[in-house]
C-alpha cells in the first residue's frame, strides 16, 4: 500500500486521528485524490522518516540608540 506524508493533521475512520508530519499507509483510497490535490498530503518514498517541523525561532533586531550627549551650560566652559 503506497505511504503518504500528513502535511496537516487529518482524522479519518475508524477512529483514527493522524498528526502533521507522520507518515501513514491506510488513508481511505476514495480520499487520496482529493488530499493530495489539496496539499494535505503527500507521496512519501520508502526511506523516509516521520518529519517534524518545528518553528525556527528568529534572532531579535535590536537596534542601536545614538548617543547623544547633552550640550554644555556656557558657565561651565569659563
């Protein structure tokens, strides 16, 4: 039976609950089209593994202040 990889979590009978990134061999065949013209699921060749992605955490911007120093009173230049 071909496998296929769940792209988005599914649920289908009976009573099977799959998760993004499985890979899976008993989707209903009356349901392989349309999943697959949708996205949600995928051709998954014989060596590969169950894939998860998880969420790449992005490096904060931080951006620099200018210094800006205050003037000097006249006074304190004398």
């Amino acid at each position: 039976m071909p496998k296929y990889l769940v792209k988005q979590g599914l649920e289908y009978p009976p009573n099977r609950v799959v998760a993004a990134g499985e890979i899976v061999d008993d989707i209903p065949s009356r349901s392989v089209k349309w999943l697959r013209e949708q996205g949600i699921i995928e051709p998954a060749d014989a060596n590969a593994k169950m894939v998860v992605e998880e969420p790449v955490a992005e490096e904060p911007v931080v951006e620099e202040t200018p210094v800006v120093e205050a003037p000097q009173a006249e006074a304190e230049a004398e």
